[in-house]
C-alpha cells in the first residue's frame, strides 16, 4: 500500500508513505515522484490531507459500554448511584459474556470508526466468575485484526474491602490482563487505601505488567493517593509505565501542597489519563460555586508530565453518551484545561496519540516512522488546529498495514445564490 501526498505533523511539505509486508518501509517527499501512481489500486491519495498515527483512548470501560438503563437510570447523575447501580446489575446477574462481548464488540467498532487505533480498557474484576474479563479476553483476541486491546484488572467495588478482592486481581492476570489497577479513595479507610496500592504494586512486580489505577476520583482535596502512587513508583524501580487515572482530586488541591507534590510526580515519571467529559458530569455536585472537577492538564502537562485522553464511558451508569470519538474528548480536554493558546493548539493531537502511547508503553511501536508497525489514519483536515476546530471524519484507517475502511469526504450540494461550502 502506498499513501501519496500525505501531510505529516512536524514535516513540511506533502510525502508519499509506503507500506509493505506491515510495516512502514519508506517516507519520501511527494514532489520527488518516488510515490506510486495515483489511482492505482493500492494506492491511497490523501491530497495533501494530514495523516497521522491511530488515536489512543488511554481510558475507558467496554465491559461497561451500552448497558445504560439496565437495571435502571441513574437519575442523580453521581458517581457513587453509579456504581451501586453497577454492583445492582451483578447481583441481578445481568453481566452475561454474551451481553458483555456484543455491547463491547458495538463500542470498539465505533472507536475504530471514528480513527482509534489502540485502547486501553478497564475491566472489572470484582464478580468470582470474572465474566466481564473473560468476555473482553475473547474480544481482544478476536479484533486484533483492525484494533488493539489492553485489559486492565480493574476492582471497581474495591479491593481490600471486597470478598477475596486480592485473589481475584491476581487471577485476572494469570488469565492475562495486561495491567493492574485499583481504587484506593473506594477503600474503607486511607490506611486499607494505602495498603491497596501496595498490593497493585507488588502484582505489577510479580507479572511484570504496568500499572493503572483509578486515583482520587472524588471531589475532596484531601484524597491524596497520588503521593502515594509516585512513592511507590519511585521506590518500586518498575520500569513499566505507572499511570494516574482521572485524578480528579488535584482540582481541589491548595497552591502549596501543588507545589510540594508536583516534582514528587515529575520525579516518579507518572503518566496521567484524564476524561474530561465524564468527569464534568460526575464531578462537583451539589457544590456552588460548581467547581470543573477535572484534573490541572494545563498544569501537569506545563510541569513535564505525560497526559493522555480517555473517553472513560460509552452509554452506562456513569455517562449515558459517549461513542468513543477521541476527537471530541480532545476538545473538550482543551476547554477544560485552558489550553486554546496556539502553542497548545498547534500540538493539540499529541493528547489522544503519542501521549496515550507513552501510557500503553506503545513507544518502540507506534509512529510513522521507517521500520514501524503501519498504523496510520488520514484525516480530513491539514493540521492539529484545523482537527480540533472541524472535527474533520477519517478517511482511512490502517492497521498493521491493512486498510480497516475508507470513507469519501463529506460534502454538500446547495442552490441557494451566493453559497457555497467551505
């Protein structure tokens, strides 16, 4: 395959990529006529359209895609009425593979329609069966073709305070999660928090897996399990990635704690995910004046810190919209952050592809670079402001060197004087 005429982030002028056998195999500039020809049929014209790598949704729950209503509406709209609702549908024994997989299945073909190429899903692990794990176990396996899956082992009623909670994280990953997570601020107390995060580091040591944890998701400054993940990182020497999911607490955190804990977490190289869109709808509540509730991306990102984009839900208890769109979760991060300045904007897509990367520890595999896996997309726009202003369709996705779908660009038709389209 070969795509002609492409714009690349950080490079001027259009190039021609070509791909072979899966992988990138040479990027020479357009006007050397080095490309193939246009037209022909593995050849792929982007005119002058930008291509860059797969979105990476760093975050989100597809055993937990499209069940809202079932068993019933969270009509509060909180986190906390969610996940009752969550451990409700268990206990009713709604969580069959066969929903679970199909739900799932209809959420990741969304995220690859909308450009997302790598995603990294929690999944829970607080049900003996493990049901949900083993449906997204087959389903990892079965889409590999045109997506990639990480599981993360996920305690969603906690760890330390749920039956046999240890024992089923470590079973989760005999049977192959790729991470391990947890939810200190769930815990009973700070201390059984602690102690939580202790065991999610010794697993991540025992099956050399990364970690990520669902870290202060509560709208209380004084939830600081985020000191002690970069402690435990720094003291570990895990040379996995340690990620810092939602964090949403730091919001709430006084100047000079911020200023005490941010080299802790620079020193730690913690990597951050962050769903703006979830959590300014679970966040803040009842609060006036309504605070945003989302972690400081402008601030974290401003210290040196890795952050990534999550969609965190589509169609459940905690978020009833959601179709894995990486492009619409990228802007609402932006707004969220403060982050319209054009020194932001003109790098806006490193939120949703390298630094989810840097998360999933996708680094030596992901880029377009000679000698890469060819996971490439070509949107319908010819830069990072243009992607975050129009929130331009894909054109076409490319997995590990095939073509996932192709799409015509959209367009209009109009008789009405003086009109035309952009």
């Amino acid at each position: 395959m070969i795509i002609v005429d492409a714009a690349l982030r950080g490079r001027a002028g259009t190039w021609d990529i070509h791909i072979d056998d899966g992988t990138f195999t040479s990027i020479v500039p357009h006007a050397s006529g080095a490309g193939g020809a246009a037209g022909a049929p593995d050849t792929f014209d982007a005119a002058g359209r930008l291509v860059v790598e797969p979105f990476v949704d760093a975050h989100v729950h597809l055993d937990y895609a499209n069940t809202a209503g079932r068993p019933r509406i969270n009509e509060s709209g909180n986190l906390f009425e969610a996940i009752d609702i969550w451990a409700e549908r268990k206990a009713q024994g709604l969580n069959n593979f066969d929903e679970i997989y199909g739900n799932a299945l209809a959420a990741a073909r969304s995220e690859a329609a909308h450009g997302t190429g790598f995603i990294r899903s929690h999944v829970d692990i607080t049900d003996p069966e493990l049901t949900a794990l083993q449906a997204l176990l087959q389903l990892r396996e079965d889409v590999k073709d045109w997506i990639e899956i990480q599981l993360v082992a996920f305690p969603q009623n906690s760890l330390l305070s749920f039956p046999d909670g240890p024992g089923l994280l470590d079973r989760a990953l005999e049977l192959g999660a790729d991470a391990v997570g947890g939810i200190p601020h769930l815990e009973a107390t700070r201390e059984d928090g602690t102690a939580s995060l202790r065991l999610v580091f010794d697993l991540a040591e025992k099956y050399g897996v990364p970690v990520d944890v669902h870290c202060d998701e509560i709208d209380d400054p004084q939830s600081r399990f985020v000191e002690v993940m970069a402690a435990l990182a720094s003291r570990s020497g895990l040379e996995l990635p340690v990620t810092a999911s939602h964090a949403v607490a730091m919001a709430y955190y006084p100047e000079s704690y911020l200023a005490k804990l941010s080299p802790q977490l620079v020193a730690a190289q913690l990597n951050f995910a962050v769903c703006p869109n979830e959590n300014l709808q679970l966040q803040g509540r009842g609060m006036m004046p309504v605070p945003r509730g989302v972690a400081p991306i402008k601030r974290l990102t401003e210290s040196g810190l890795n952050v990534a984009f999550g969609q965190d839900s589509i169609g459940d208890p905690f978020y009833p919209l959601g179709e894995g769109n990486m492009l619409r979760i990228l802007d609402i991060g932006l707004h969220v952050g403060h982050m319209l300045s054009g020194s932001h904007l003109a790098d806006a897509l490193r939120f949703i592809t390298d630094n989810g990367a840097r998360n999933l520890g996708l680094a030596d595999r992901y880029g377009i670079e000679v000698g890469k896996p060819a996971h490439c997309i070509v949107l319908d726009c010819h830069s990072d402001l243009e992607a975050v202003r129009h929130q331009p369709d894909v054109l076409c996705n490319v997995h590990n060197g095939a073509t996932v779908f192709t799409r015509q660009p959209a367009s209009y038709t109009t008789t009405m004087p003086g009109f035309s389209a952009r």
